[in-house]
C-alpha cells in the first residue's frame, strides 16, 4: 500500500480514481487543477533547469533550478534518463540534455511551410500605424504575395491579396530580396521587364536601382515610400535560408499620413527586421527552401562564374 500511496502523491491526484471513467462533457467542466497531471509538468521542469548556460547540472542542480525536492528530481531525470532524453556525462555526476529534445521542437515545424510560419509573425506586427503585414517571393521581375494580414488601408485604395503582384523595381520586398542577390542578378532582374513610373517617385533608372539595392544591404532592410502607390509606405526585410540566400521578404505598411517617413522607419525598422531573422530561423530548422530561378537570374548566375 505504501507504494501506491506514494506514487498518487507523485501525482498530485490523491486517492485513487473510481473504477467508472466520467464522460468527457464531465471532465470538462471540472476545475482545470482535478484535470492536471503534476509529474508530467514536474518532468518539463527538470528539462527546463537546462540552459545554454548550464549545460551540465547535476542532481542537486537539477533539483535546485526545477524548484523540486531531492528524490522526486532523481526520480524524474532516471525516468528521462531512460526515455533517452537526458545523458549521462561521463567521468562525472553531471547531467546533460540529448540531441533527442530537438524532435519535440522539430517535429512541430518539420511540415510547415512559408506561410504557416508566417502567419503569426505577421500578426504580430499589424497595429498603428502599421496597418499590413505581408509575405512576398520573388517570380521573374514581380513579386508574387503569399500571406498577407491587413487591418486597413481600403482608404488609400489597396486590395493586395495572396497571389497579388506588384513589380519588384518600386516594392519594398523586391528590394529586400534583390539587394542579397550577385549585382549580375539584380541586373537581369531589373532589365528582364519593363519598368515605367508608378508614381512620380517612383524610381525606374537600371544604374540608380542598382546603386540603390547596395545601400539595402548594407542597411539590412528596404524601404518603399509611396512608390508603388501613392500614400503608401513599406518596409521590408529579406527571409534568408541557413546559405544566405534570399527566399522571401517580409514588410508591413502604412498610410503616408499616419506619420513622417523618419517615424515610420523608426518604428517599424526593429520589429520587421527581427521577425524576418526569427522566420529565416524557423525555415531553416524545417528544411532548406529552394528560390525559384527565373531564365534571367540563371543565365545570369551562369555568366557571373
């Protein structure tokens, strides 16, 4: 009896549960702590008390950092031990995290795609003044949307949605993606379609361009300012995968009026940039995305080796 004793205190579920399962609709209704198992969290815990600066820990440590006493923090990391979750260091009573944990990250993003893992970053940028948050790739000289979350900007006349396109000379993401391309690239891009003014600020020089994606990258972003339509301005960043290579931008925009063009950089520069690094991440451990080459940008791969 001691035994069971202990192990439904290990639980945290108190005298043993009555023979008759209750109906789902019942457990559901039930307060939320009856509907807790403690050990499975306490188990987290002890994988929590890992971090990139502690490695290494040993019982004490464990039991320490995952706030449990010393014997059920034995208990738990022995259990992970033979789920092949933690190891044994050698030549040490240390602890360490397998190569294991990483499938329960992995297999979370194993099958998303571009926009799956987009979506929410998207939604996390829309919000005055930024009133869209877009995901564009790069098809031949346009670029093609592929998930978009927008609050606004009916007033100014814009219907992008996914599957929209917009030319890659006068767009933000256009920018983003070109300016991490071979300049030889950049430049069959640019001259593979024509490029007439959208608006009068609308820059549509091949040199100009050129010089202009240069100064992109060295920034780390692109900025559109009312050049594919007027009162609209966009910022963008580029979706890079694990060799550098450009596969996506990601922008937001917002009505000219909202604020001054120095504003706008400044409140958007930080938040766009840093969620396009966090989804060239995420994309990365997923698997490795392959950019579409249009004839252009391959013959001009071919003549820039």
């Amino acid at each position: 009896m001691s035994e069971n004793k202990s192990s439904h205190s290990e639980l945290g579920e108190g005298a043993p549960a009555p023979a008759a399962a209750k109906p789902r609709e019942a457990l559901l209704n039930e307060p939320a702590e009856k509907n807790l198992v403690r050990s499975l969290a306490k188990g987290f815990a002890v994988l929590r008390a890992f971090r990139a600066d502690a490695p290494e820990l040993t019982l004490s440590e464990i039991a320490r950092a995952a706030g449990l006493d010393n014997a059920t923090a034995f208990r738990l990391t022995n259990t992970l031990l033979m789920l092949g979750l933690v190891a044994r260091v050698p030549n040490s009573r240390r602890f360490s995290l397998t190569l294991a944990c990483l499938d329960l990250g992995f297999n979370a993003i194993a099958r998303s795609d571009l926009r799956t893992l987009a979506r929410p970053l998207l939604r996390g940028l829309v919000g005055a003044p930024v009133e869209a948050a877009s995901i564009g790739v790069l098809d031949g000289a346009s670029v093609v949307y592929v998930e978009r979350v927008q609050a606004g900007l009916v007033r100014l006349g814009v219907d992008v949605r996914i599957g929209s396109r917009v030319p890659a000379y006068s767009s933000a993401i256009g920018h983003a993606i070109l300016a991490f391309m071979p300049e030889a690239v950049q430049r069959a891009v640019l001259a593979s379609a024509p490029r007439p003014p959208l608006t009068d600020r609308t820059v549509t020089d091949l040199d100009a361009l050129v010089a202009r994606l240069a100064t992109v990258r060295a920034a780390g972003f692109a900025v559109s300012d009312q050049e594919t339509v007027t009162g609209l301005r966009v910022l963008a960043a580029p979706v890079r995968d694990a060799d550098g290579v450009p596969i996506a931008g990601l922008s937001v925009a917002a009505p000219a009026f909202a604020a001054s063009l120095e504003d706008f950089v400044a409140a958007a520069e930080e938040p766009v940039c840093s969620a396009a690094a966090a989804l060239s991440r995420a994309l990365q451990a997923a698997g490795s995305v392959a950019l579409p080459e249009t004839l252009p940008m391959a013959q001009a791969r071919r003549d820039a080796q």
